[in-house]
C-alpha cells in the first residue's frame, strides 16, 4: 500500500495536469451522434414557448412525460416550466376550450403531476382579448413572457 501511495504522489508531481475538456453540445457536429451520452440535467429546464402549432405542444408534452418517472409532491420542483407568449396562448383560452381540448387537458394533466409548471403571457392575452379569469387555472399568469424566460435563465434554468 505505501509502495502504491508512493507512485500515485510520484505521478501527480511529475506527469503534466491537464485539464478536463468540456465540450458543449453546440461544439458537437450536426448529424454526429456523441461518443457518450450527454447527461441532462433532471430540473431546471425551461420551453420559451412562442409561434408554436399545437402539435409541436404536444410533442413537446411527450418528452416532458417520458421525463415523468411519477408524480411530484408539493415539495419538489417541476421538472419543467413552459413559458407561453405567443400565438399559443389562443389555445389556453378558456373560450377556445372546445376546440383545443386535447392539448389543454394534457397540460392540466401534466400540471397537476407536478410535472410542469406552466406560465403564460397577461401582455398576449391581452392582445388576443383573453381576460385574466379566460384561462384555466392551472396556469401562472405573468405580466410579460419574455422577462419571465430572462428570470428562469437568471435562476440557472437551461432549455431543453
């Protein structure tokens, strides 16, 4: 044991230390799978959701299910939060419900799962004549969209 205590402080004197190097994900080629697979954080990751069809929320409500490994408690942090402020936030209306029903209620799902944490915009509300009591309840009302995304990534939220 000193033998191998010996060689392992011989070692760290006299081989160079190098640095680890970190490679983002924007650094990695198009088309290139990584050699290993890049580790996401489990919390802290946030959707900037603007011009989105309701397909694309929907996809994007699957990758938050396959995230889902069991309901949240009160205490825990949602694994995502969506911050709505565009075109989508038609969708939430509560007069429009009839008509996007399937999306609305995934949400609400995903919601009271503990999942998500959904915010939307009062600013594009207002611009699409949704009053405050319009949308369900579910939702975060926020004054404007773009400076609740600037708050998530000022408290190290990251996008998935």
């Amino acid at each position: 044991m000193v033998a191998i205590a010996v060689l392992w402080l011989a070692a760290g004197r006299l081989l160079p230390r190098r640095d680890p190097v970190m490679l983002s994900p924007v650094a990695i080629e198009p088309g290139l799978e990584p050699i290993a697979p890049q580790q996401q954080p489990a919390r802290n990751l946030m959707a900037d959701i603007s011009l989105h069809s309701v397909e694309e929320l929907q996809l994007l409500f699957g990758r938050v299910e396959q995230l889902l490994e069991r309901p949240l408690s009160d205490g825990e942090q949602p694994l995502v939060s969506l911050v709505l402020h565009g075109q989508e936030v038609e969708f939430f209306a509560l007069k429009n419900y009839g008509k996007y029903k399937d999306v609305v209620d995934r949400a609400a799902k995903l919601a009271a799962l503990g999942a998500v944490d959904i915010s939307i915009c009062q600013t594009q509300m207002k611009h699409f004549g949704i009053e405050s009591d319009g949308v369900p309840s579910f939702l975060r009302q926020v004054p404007y969209g773009p400076d609740e995304v600037q708050r998530l990534e000022d408290e190290g939220f990251v996008y998935m």
